[in-house]
C-alpha cells in the first residue's frame, strides 16, 4: 500500500470538484449550520435545509460568496458507538437513521453572530437554532458525483478505492456539497454533488 506525500496535493476552490477522484487541500471554509439527526430525506431534514438556506440568503450580499447563491451542504458522521466505516462504506454498514448531521451555507469568513441573528429575524420562525460554523483546512478525497443520491454507492466504491491505493483514510465527517437546489420531488438524474472526506495516512 502506498502512503501519499500531502505535498504534492494542489488547493482546490471550495465548490469544486473533478469527475475523477482527486487528492486536494480543500480550504478554510465558515458556514451558517444547524445540526440534526437521522435519515436524510425527512420533512425535519427538509426543513432545516430550507431554514439554512433562506438565512444565508437574508445576508448581505457581500457576506454571501457569489457561487454557492444555492449551494447547500451537508456534514454526516455517525455516533461513536457505531460501527467502523471507511468512505467506500459509509453508507452500507450502520443503520441510515443513526446518521447525525449539519447542514451548511458558506458565508464570508467576516460574518459575525450579529450578521447571522439580523438575518435570521428576516426568516419565518422555526426551533432550530442557528450557529457560526468553520472547517479548517484539510486534506481530503473527492470526487463529482452525477445523478441520483441511491447511486452514490458506485461513486464511494471509487473514491474509497482511491484513498486505499494512497494508504489514506477517513478522518473526520463525509461531506456532501450539493452544487443544485433540489427539494423532496426534485427529479434527481442531472444533480451534481461533490463527495468529499477529509483523510490521513
């Protein structure tokens, strides 16, 4: 098994990623989150990304970096008394209702909490609370996935497959960026979404 020089990995764009996987350092990132827990795809689930997104829209446009206007992004891990999963079987190993989750919007990095409480009196009320939320940099695999979110499996068969080769593993929460608006009817065969995990020797 070969161990990678994370060296030689080049910086990437935040909302950029290639169809094949790659070795990247993806950057310093701040967000507006809410948290949750259990199956995406739930009216909860739906709810909070609708709340994160209107936030984040409420903001003034110089917080807002001009490509993610609707980019919504997701972090899930599962709790520590799960069983062990590696990228190529996230999804495959625990039960999908243990996930627990955050949900993003990518903000400026000099938004402040007062920023984020001005926006949110703007948005219809709702009990979730709302926070500040930075990923620092990190190296990480990803890839562009295309189409539907059930065929995801192939796609982190391949990406798994890649950090293998490269005597890389998981480190920390998957993350999905999802590049397109998508709702609970969205038809989902021309969704693009990168998949991204931070990894380590």
């Amino acid at each position: 098994m070969n161990t990678t020089d994370s060296t030689a990995a080049s910086a990437t764009a935040h909302p950029h990623a290639a169809d094949t996987p790659e070795l990247v350092w993806a950057p310093r990132t701040t967000f507006i989150s809410t948290t949750g827990r259990g199956r995406p795809g739930t009216d909860s689930f739906y709810r909070k990304k609708v709340l994160v997104a209107a936030t984040a829209a409420a903001l003034p446009p110089a917080l807002r970096p001009d490509d993610t206007a609707d980019v919504v992004e997701i972090l899930y891990r599962y709790p520590a008394d799960a069983a062990s999963v590696e990228i190529a079987d996230f999804y495959s190993v625990n039960p999908i209702d243990m996930l627990e989750y955050r949900v993003l919007a990518q903000v400026s990095d000099d938004t402040t909490a007062e920023d984020l409480a001005s926006a949110r009196r703007t948005v219809s009320p709702a009990d979730d609370d709302l926070t500040l939320f930075t990923l620092p940099e990190r190296l990480v695999v990803q890839v562009m996935h295309h189409g539907p979110f059930a065929e995801e499996f192939g796609t982190l068969a391949r990406l798994g497959a890649f950090a293998s080769a490269r005597g890389l593993r998981r480190v920390g929460a998957h993350h999905e960026i999802h590049l397109d608006p998508f709702t609970a009817t969205t038809p989902q065969e021309h969704l693009r979404t990168i998949l991204r995990d931070p990894v380590a020797p």
